[in-house]
C-alpha cells in the first residue's frame, strides 16, 4: 500500500503539493477562526484537594476564584503615613478594576488572621480576590494591575505581585524558540548531506506537518483541555520527527539513486524500506502518546491528542509529500553541493560504522557491560527522585512572582507563599466550636507557624480554616505535613464530632497529584510496553528483538529521568541552563516524559533493526547483518539524533518556564545517550552474544500472529518493483 502511494505521490506530484498547499493554508486559516484557548485547569476528580476546592467554589465563591499577592515592602516601614496613605490609595484603585471581587489589607486585617505585617514592619502583603478561575482572567487586566503598582512605586516602596493569577499571565512563550530549533537542524542536514536541496526536503516535510499539526491542536482546544504550554510541546516532538522521518527516506533515496537506480525506483525502494520504518514507528510514537489518556487527567489529554496529531501528520508528509518533492528533484538532489561538506554513502561493509560495529562485536561482553555501567551511572539519580511542584521561588529573579516569593519569605518565612486552605461542612455554630479547638491542635503541631480561626460562610454551614507552615511549598517537609495532617492530627483532633475536614491549597493538590501519578504511571509502563512488544514482535518475527527493545529504552528513558535529577533536583549545573534554583521534579513530567521517549527511543531501534533484518535475511548471517545495519543507518541515526538533541536544546535555553526546560533537557539527554551508549555499543553487543537466537520465534505462533513487514529480502524488494512495473504497464 505505502508503495503504491508513493507511485501515485510521485507521478500526480502537482495535485499532491497542490493538496497539501491547500490544506496547510486551511487549517491556519480555520484556527484563526474557529481555534480554542488554551487552560491551566489542573483539576484532579476524587482527590481530597479537589474535594476541597468544590467545597469552597459552592459555599465560598469569593474564595474559590483566583488570588493576587501584592507584597510591597518601604525602608521607611509599611505603616509610615505616607506609605500608608500611599498603599491605601493603591488599594483602592485595585478595588475598582475588573473581576475584583474584594482586597484584604494589612491596614485592617480581620480579626484572629495573622498580621500581614513582618516583625519589622518593613514588609506587608495583601490580598487580591477575583471572582474567575486563575485562567480565565485576561492578560490585559493583570498587565493593568502591574502597570498601575509600577506608578506607585517610588523611591524606598517596592511593589512585587504574586499568585496563580500572576504566574499564568506571565507565561509568554518567547518567539523564536523553534526557529532557532531549525536553523540548528539545517546546519546539521547540511554537514550529513553536504548539499541544499538534499538538506530542504526534509525541513519543507517538517514545516508542513507541523503547520497543520499545531493548528490541530488549536482546534481541539474546543473540545477538550489544552494545556497552555502544548504548542511547544507538540511543536518540539515534531519537529524532531518530521525531520527525522524525512531524513531517512531522502537517505535510501540517495543510496538508491547512487546505486543506479533511475528516480521512480529509486523513491519506491525508499518507501518499500524507510518509508515502511516509518510509518510502523510513527504509528509507536503515537500509541505511545495516546497512552497518557490512559492517566486519566484531563489536562493532559490535549497535550496527548496534540502531540500525536502532529506527529501523525508529520508522518503522513513523509509518506505522501516528500514522494511528490522527490518527483521534481530527481536525480539533482546532490545539487548545489556545499564544498568538503558531507559525504556519499559508504556501502554496508566498509566505513567507520561497520568498523564499529565489528569492534564491538569482537568484544561483546566487555563493551557491553562499559555501556551498561555508563547508562546505569547516570541513573542512579533516579532513586532519589521526588516528585512535587516547583513554586514562585524557582523563577528567574527578574520576574515579579520570584521578586513577591522572595519578599514574603523575607518578612513572614516561606510557607506564606502557599498556604494550606482547610474546608469543612459544619452543623452551625456548634461545629465552629469544634473547629476552634481544632486550630488550637494545629497551631502547637510541629511545622505550623500561624493559624486563622474558623471563618464561616454566611449559612454557617460551612467553614475555612488557613494554616500557614514553616516551610515553602516546594519543600519535601511540607508535603510531609500535609500526610501528617491528614493522617493524624486532623483525625485525632476531630474524633468524635462527625466533621470532616478537607485539606486543600496548591501545595495539597500536588501531593495528591504525585500520589495518583505513582498509582497509575505502572499501567501507563506497561500497556504502552506490552502494545509495542506485540507490534514488534508482528513486525520482526522475533520475541528476543522486542524484549530487548524495552529493556534498552527502559534503561535510556531511566538515564534520562536520572540526570533531571541532578540537575533541576540537586542542582548541577542548573545555572548553566537558566535555573537559578533547585526544586522537585514537576509530577506529571515523568509520564510525559516515558511517553515521548518511549516511542522516540522505538524509533532509532525500528530504523536500526529494520535494515539489519533486511541485510539478515539476505546473507543468513547474524553478526554480518548487524555490521551492515549498523553501518547503513550509522551516520542517518547520529543526523538525526542530532537533529533531535539540538531542537529540544533550544528550548531548554529558550524558555524561563522550568517544565520547558525540564521536557527539553530530558529528551535531549535520552536520545543522546540512546544514539550513543545505546545504538552504538548496547544494540551490537546484545545482539551479537544473542546470535541467531535474535530471530528465534516460535513456530506454533506463526499461524496466529499476523505479519506485518517492515523489513525485505533483496529478492522481495525487486519482486515488488516488477509487480508495480507490469501493474502500470497494463
């Protein structure tokens, strides 16, 4: 079938580019029009925060919308006169903007609250109270807020802004990220292709698949949730992709063509041999990515969706496009060649590839254990992962939201900056005496530095209670508190009076979220694992090959999560990359992560092994047929990991959103170290000590297993071209 169209691309070449001209031009026209918005709704169904957090948003409406922290501090100290009048003018103004539902201000703070005004006195913070979700108040208004604390600050009062409101607006994904991505992605095509057109064809494939596929993701966005951060996302898996899937089939294109071949054969023995890998490890990526629906968080499913639309397209212009471009390059495309700049293909049994391999294969116990000793090395992080949510302390100090952070820290401790938000359904007043003794317990429990009282809604059916704790939202000790509160102290406290209070607030919700995460991240392992055992399996008439193929993307996947560690964890060499500050791994990075590895990794194992199947069943020699695969796909594999590697780095250091980075880093590292450690030393060694046990498959599983080829004979191959031959002379 991919044969088939590939001839039909190759010879209607006008009326495919013209296709995929208006299909590009239309879907950007019609997210322009019809394109969703994006949300930051992290809502987690049947968490205890979440419990909360409906509680408060039925029988506190004030409460449950988004928050504002105006932290200002005066060297003059908060209650000189004329700061004083200064602020309170200021909050005044506040008052009047939109979507302001109410401000509470250190100068008349309720009764029994905690002052909102440091030992000191030289720093104080207020309370902005919107009546929408974080998410859905506009920029401009929170640009209005800032602007307007701009033009009150003066010499000796500083004004900084805090909260989720906050943090949402300022996420601006700078432009340029992804071309940056791109020139760096040329540069290398160049250098592995040595030519301009050769090294055009797989950016044009690229942007049109991408094109298309983000504007998917707008379109969804009417549907379902869409994170605000999945276009980059989306965005820096395919362009990898498309780059990568491109890459291969230009490459057996050449080696066709340079065999001989004239351009019509040459493109359909591309298809029937890459363009098959390709669309088998497309299908894998996808799958994979699709996985994450299985996590059952909503707002991940726009980035699952998203990401796999994209990468389905980008496939889908490998498969149909790119025959089409080929069309009209023919056999030109080593034109416009850049001098002493990239190479001809090397044939399978010479090269430094093949040379390679063949040393790894003389020694495959001891290289092999070098490798594995390397990759396990930079693992071992990972044992000390923790899960969590980086807070305001962890953005760059040029932001207002670190500037806030940093202030509160100051003049109240860190825990001011994510305060625990307890809700419980009360029978009247005599429930609010149950409460008070409550905060009694609480404010002599370890860890808690301040406490408000009971504070009712107005059918007093219903009462909040704010615990501040000693440490910032992002310390392991806090999310000790939170178990310890809702294990013990709140239990034994309330024992006997049939209330039962809820323990909610930002930093309550990652914990919960980190919980539900480790629940389920074992079934997202394991049927994305178990889908892509069966497809190999069909695929390579093996049960070895796929087993191996987890347990090394396993391994790759685990380095990577092991040098995250490190890094944004333990801070090594955080600054290098822009993060001024250690912090704990974002929680749902891990599943994102195993999914998008996980079919990248499967890609580079299926191009690898696709070409050294085919060279196997042609010379019936194992140790041979890894040689040449390796040496065929040798230089095509480390292009485009490269490609890979410097497209997601430049979203590591063109982002000051943390996540971004940590994604960014991540992926870069696991195909580094699946390119290298992994395809170069690992795969030959393995193999080699496997022998002909590599192609071992049952035979009473031939007959219910079905077949899916990726891999030809020499034989199979020309076969297939005199069938589309006479085909078309009839």
């Amino acid at each position: 079938m991919i044969e088939r169209l590939a001839r039909w691309s190759y010879r209607h070449r006008w009326q495919m580019v013209g296709m995929w001209i208006v299909a590009l031009v239309g879907f950007i026209v019609l997210q322009k029009v019809a394109g969703g918005p994006y949300s930051s709704d992290f809502s987690l169904p049947g968490a205890e925060s979440q419990h909360a957090f409906d509680l408060l948003r039925q029988q506190f409406p004030s409460v449950s919308g988004g928050t504002v922290d105006v932290v200002f501090k005066a060297d003059a100290g908060v209650t000189d006169p004329s700061v004083q009048q200064t602020m309170e003018g200021f909050f005044q103004e506040i008052r009047k903007l939109p979507h302001v539902d109410g401000l509470t201000d250190p100068y008349h703070t309720p009764k029994g609250r905690p002052s909102e005004v440091s030992r000191d006195g030289k720093i104080a913070y207020a309370e902005v109270q919107y009546t929408l979700k974080p998410q859905d108040i506009p920029k401009a208004e929170v640009d209005q807020l800032e602007a307007l604390g701009k033009r009150t600050e003066h010499g000796g009062l500083q004004i900084e802004f805090g909260g989720q409101v906050i943090s949402n607006a300022q996420f601006q994904p700078p432009g340029g990220a992804e071309a940056v991505g791109l020139l760096a992605a040329i540069i290398i095509l160049l250098l592995t292709f040595g030519s301009l057109l050769a090294m055009g064809l797989p950016i044009i494939s690229a942007l049109f698949g991408i094109g298309i596929g983000l504007s998917i993701v707008l379109l969804i966005a009417n549907f379902i949730k869409v994170a605000n951060f999945t276009p980059q996302v989306a965005s820096m898996i395919g362009i990898g992709v498309g780059i990568d899937y491109a890459l291969f089939i230009v490459t057996r294109y050449r080696q066709s063509l340079h065999e001989g071949r004239p351009p019509e054969e040459a493109v359909l023995l591309a298809m029937a041999t890459a363009g098959r890998a390709v669309a088998f490890a497309a299908t894998i990526v996808v799958i994979s990515l699709l996985g994450l629906l299985l996590m059952g968080f909503e707002f991940v499913w726009g980035i699952a969706i998203g990401s796999a639309s994209t990468v389905f397209v980008t496939a889908l212009a490998s498969l149909t496009l790119l025959p089409a471009v080929l069309g009209f390059v023919g056999r030109n495309i080593d034109k416009l060649h850049i001098p002493l700049i990239g190479k001809r293909e090397h044939a399978p049994d010479s090269g430094f590839w093949y040379r390679w391999s063949r040393l790894i294969q003389r020694r495959p116990i001891f290289t092999g254990a070098i490798g594995l000793i390397l990759v396990l090395v930079l693992a071992f992080p990972l044992l000390k992962m923790r899960l969590g949510a980086a807070d305001a302390g962890n953005d760059p100090k040029s932001l207002t939201t670190r500037q806030a952070y940093d202030l509160l820290s100051e003049g109240f401790g860190p825990g001011f900056n994510g305060p625990f938000l307890l809700a419980a359904r009360i029978p009247g007043p005599q429930g609010l005496q149950s409460l008070a003794k409550l905060t009694t317990t609480l404010e002599h429990t370890p860890g808690i530095v301040a406490v408000s009282p009971p504070i009712p809604n107005a059918k007093v059916d219903t009462a909040i209670i704010y615990v501040y704790p000693s440490t910032s939202p992002q310390d392991a000790r806090t999310s000790v508190l939170v178990h310890n509160l809702r294990d013990n102290v709140i239990p034994k406290a309330m024992q006997g009076t049939g209330i039962h209070v809820l323990v909610g607030g930002v930093t309550a919700v990652f914990v919960d979220f980190a919980r539900k995460i480790a629940q389920r991240l074992p079934i997202l392992i394991g049927v994305v694992i178990l889908l892509s055992f069966l497809l190999l399996m069909m695929v390579f008439r093996s049960i070895l090959v796929p087993v191996k193929a987890a347990i090394m993307n396993l391994i790759s996947i685990g380095a990577a999560y092991g040098v995250m560690v490190a890094v944004f964890q333990w801070g090594w060499g955080a600054h290098l990359i822009g993060v001024d500050k250690a912090g704990p791994i974002e929680s749902w990075i891990p599943m994102m992560m195993f999914t998008i590895l996980f079919g990248l990794s499967m890609d580079y194992e299926i191009f690898l092994l696709s070409r050294v199947r085919e060279e196997y069943l042609r010379t019936r020699d194992n140790g041979l047929a890894v040689a040449n695969g390796v040496a065929s796909t040798g230089r095509v594999i480390t292009a485009a990991a490269a490609v890979m590697i410097a497209v997601f780095m430049t979203f590591v250091v063109g982002f000051d959103l943390r996540q971004i980075k940590e994604i960014g880093l991540g992926l870069a590292v696991a195909i580094l170290i699946d390119a290298t450690l992994i395809r170069m030393v690992a795969v030959p060694a393995t193999m080699e000590l496997l022998g002909d046990l590599n192609w071992w498959f049952p035979k009473g599983m031939e007959r219910w297993v079905p077949k899916v080829g990726v891999e030809h004979g020499a034989e199979d191959l020309e076969a297939e071209l005199a069938e589309l031959t006479a085909e078309e002379k009839v």
